[in-house]
C-alpha cells in the first residue's frame, strides 16, 4: 500500500468516524433536519430491536422527535467503532461498515435541579452501512441492537404504602 492510499484510508476513517458523531449529536440534540442530511436519500434506519420502528430517515425522524420528547437529557455513548471499507462496482473504499457499541443515558424530565443520574439507561450495538457520495460519506443503513436497558427503580414510598 502506497503512503498515498494509506493516507487517503485514515482521511476516510476520520470522515466515516465523523458521521457517526454527527448521527449520535444529532439524535442528543433533536436535530432532525441534521439527522437526515447524515443519509443517502434511500436511507433507512431500523429501530425494533429498541422497541421503535424501520423506515426511512425522514419517517425514523418524525417517529425519534415524537418518541424523544419524553427525555429532554439525552447522550449517547457511541464505542469501540470497528470501520471496514468494502467494494463498489470494482472501486475498493466506496462503501462503509460500521460496527460500535453504544450506552444511552436519559433522563424523563427536566428538574433545574442540575446533574442528576438518568433515569433510563440503555445499551446495545450500531450496525452503520455508509456510501461515498459527492456530498462526503453518507449513512445508508443504521441498524440498533438494544442488548440491555435499565428503568426507573421504583419509588421507595409506593413500595412501603
């Protein structure tokens, strides 16, 4: 592999990495218009494995504004990203493989009490498929593999009522 094409491999991983921070920003931040422009214009996301839906990016946009309401904290934890270039029409690097671990702290509401710990706590696995485009890489799959969540421990005082 030659010092050029090597440098062109970390150019890619840093651009590919950078979607992926952008993706976890934008759901963070409820930038819905900001999380469609992340994919390909046929891009899909499927979110069952979380209990949510599948669609397109702008139908997974409607349905996370909806949803996410309830958690006005949000931050995703997005780890241990595995990048693998893959082959498109004979072209190696066109294509993108993304394979990260994620934790994802929410809190239900908004106190002003400052820091607390969060209510709803989940984790699981990102599956990212990504496509060079003239634009810069873009997302064309972003499939979430919720392995674990932990809810709210029941309130002390109901318990002893």
């Amino acid at each position: 592999m030659t010092q050029r094409v090597q440098l062109a491999t970390v150019m890619d991983r840093l651009a590919v990495d950078e979607v992926v921070t952008d993706y976890a920003a934008a759901v963070d931040d409820g930038d819905w218009e900001a999380y469609q422009r992340l994919f390909t214009p046929d891009g899909r996301a499927d979110y069952r494995s979380a209990g949510g839906v599948q669609g397109s990016a702008r139908e997974i946009a409607a349905w996370l504004a909806e949803n996410l309401r309830l958690f006005p904290m949000r931050q995703h934890l997005i780890v241990n990203r595995r990048v693998r270039f893959e082959t498109l029409d004979q072209d190696t690097g066109d294509t993108a493989r993304v394979r990260a671990d994620y934790v994802n702290p929410m809190r239900f509401t908004a106190d002003g009490a400052g820091a607390a710990a969060p209510d709803f706590v989940c984790g699981g696995r990102y599956a990212f498929g990504l496509l060079r485009t003239y634009d810069g890489w873009r997302l064309t799959e972003v499939v979430v593999q919720e392995k674990w969540r932990r809810l709210p421990e029941p309130d002390a005082a109901r318990v002893t009522d």
